[in-house]
C-alpha cells in the first residue's frame, strides 16, 4: 500500500534558499497536486521530459516507488539557472534518499526520443520503454508548435501513456488575469525574435496541445483543470518581467513594424491596467490556472 507523499519532506530535497523556504514549499505542492491526476503507480517507468532543477521529478521519484524510475531529460547547459544552476540543483538532488531512482540527461526532447529509437533492439510490436511520460510546465519552452507536434510523435513509439500539464490560459480568480496577460505580452514579443531564451517562448492553450497530441495519433483519456494555490509566485514573477522597463525597451528594439509593436504594448498594457482589480495590486498577483490531461 502507498503512503501519502510528504510535501515537506520532498520540498527539502530540493536545494533551496533557507530564507525562502515557503516557495520550493509551494512549488512542490503545486505538483503534487497535479499528481493527483496522473493516475502513476509504484514501480512505474517514467519519463521527464524538460525537467529543469527537478521541482517536478522529486515528485514523479517520490511517487513511482523504490522499485520504479525516473528518466528526467532537460536541454538547458548544466551551468544555466539562477539563483542555482541545473548542474547545482540536480546534483543536490541525485545526493539524497531519492537520487538512485533518477537518471538526468542534458539533451533536447527531441534528440533524446530518437536515440531511444536508433539504440532500441526491441521490436516495434513489444512492451513501450516507458509506461508513461510526462511534460510538466515545460511546452512552452518549446520553440514552435511543429517542434511540440514531432515531439508527440515520438513519445507515441516510447510510451504507453501520455500526461502535459501546462498553464491553461484562464483563470479561476480574478487576482490570475494579470498573469495570463503578462504571458500573452511576453509570448507576442518572443515569437518575434530568431532565439528566445524566456520562460515563455510558444504559448498554446490546451484546446491547441490537445489538436497536436491528437495529430500525433494520441486519444485524450481525461483532463481538468486546477486553480492555483496562494503561495504559487509565477503570476507575479512573470507580471514583474512584462511590466519591467527593460521589457518595453526590447520591444523598441526587437519589434521594427510599427503595428505589432503596439499590439505587443497594447497587451503589456492591459497587464499593467488588470491590476486595478487586485486588492493589493502587484504583490498579490495569482497564478493562472493549470490545465492538465492524459493521453493514451
């Protein structure tokens, strides 16, 4: 019989600032919540793909059990992050009680899934590699819908099921309006750039990730959507990046046409202008709701 997972305990897995324990703790409840929806047993298989500083995978080791694994697959150099790296952040987590159930991999999605299937010797018709595989809060790192789409297509040869959780684009409270807003501002000046190397980079509402998942030969099995808890920070996180005045200055910069660049200030505008409706103002922004689905 599984035990309730520890939010606490899982939190402290995590390296962390000691003076700001309360977010890893809000991080990591936030995904244990979605867990709830994952339907992941003891003893699974899985696999991480855009892992990060592994918020997301000390959840998925907890859950799968000391008989189970964890693949977690990020392409970000080991020496990116702040105020920790990647390399600082999964190495103090392969250090603790749950680190021997996790293998990190610093390579693309996509590369990653092909090696799989260059090195494979099992035939096409035999048990999947992985019994599941996850993309938590990592689709919009993505750069471009064809990318997700390939991606999905690949996963399809390599796992049973298929579990996205992504920020829905919609929010429950009134307090998350400015965060959808920040995120639509910041995704119109991206898609604007050759490279982006923002947080948000390719914004898709689930009805779109669910048209790609679906194109790539997926069934949608079940999916809901979850409200934010109080301590989640990223709405104000990404409110605080959208209303910056190096914000507006790229926008100059990298936005020459004089129409998408007022369409761009017209959303980092109405960002600043919901704000009006949050008691509190910007130091009380919410998070916007989450959507998360599986696919079989």
């Amino acid at each position: 019989m599984s035990t309730q997972p520890n939010p606490a305990f899982i939190a402290r897995l995590s390296i962390y600032d000691p003076t700001h324990i309360n977010i890893q703790d809000s991080q990591t409840l936030h995904r244990l919540v979605l867990l709830q929806h994952w339907n992941i047993t003891t003893g699974s298989n899985l696999l991480e793909l855009g892992c990060g500083q592994g918020d997301c995978t000390t959840v998925l080791a907890s859950a799968v059990g000391e008989q189970g694994s964890v693949t977690a697959v990020d392409p970000a150099d080991l020496d990116y992050g702040s105020p920790y790296t990647l390399g600082q952040a999964q190495g103090h987590i392969s250090h603790g009680p749950l680190g021997r159930r996790i293998t990190w991999i610093q390579q693309s999605p996509l590369d990653y899934l092909s090696s799989l299937s260059s090195t494979s010797s099992l035939p096409a018709h035999d048990t999947k590699t992985f019994d599941a595989i996850v993309l938590a809060h990592s689709l919009w790192y993505f750069s471009s819908p064809s990318l997700i789409l390939s991606t999905f297509r690949a996963i399809k040869q390599h796992s049973k099921r298929l579990i996205l959780a992504e920020w829905s684009l919609a929010a429950t409270h009134l307090s998350a309006q400015p965060h959808v807003l920040a995120a639509l501002a910041q995704a119109a000046l991206e898609c604007r750039k050759s490279k982006s190397e923002s947080n948000v980079r390719t914004v898709l509402a689930p009805k779109r990730l669910t048209e790609l998942a679906l194109a790539a030969g997926w069934q949608l099995e079940s999916e809901t959507r979850v409200p934010s808890g109080e301590g989640l920070l990223d709405g104000q996180w990404e409110v605080a990046a959208c209303l910056a005045a190096s914000f507006e200055k790229e926008v100059e910069q990298q936005v020459s046409d004089k129409r998408e660049r007022g369409v761009v200030l017209a959303l980092r505008d109405a960002c600043e202008a919901s704000l009006e409706g949050v008691q509190g103002g910007q130091k009380e922004v919410m998070a916007m709701d989450v959507w998360t689905a599986n696919f079989v």
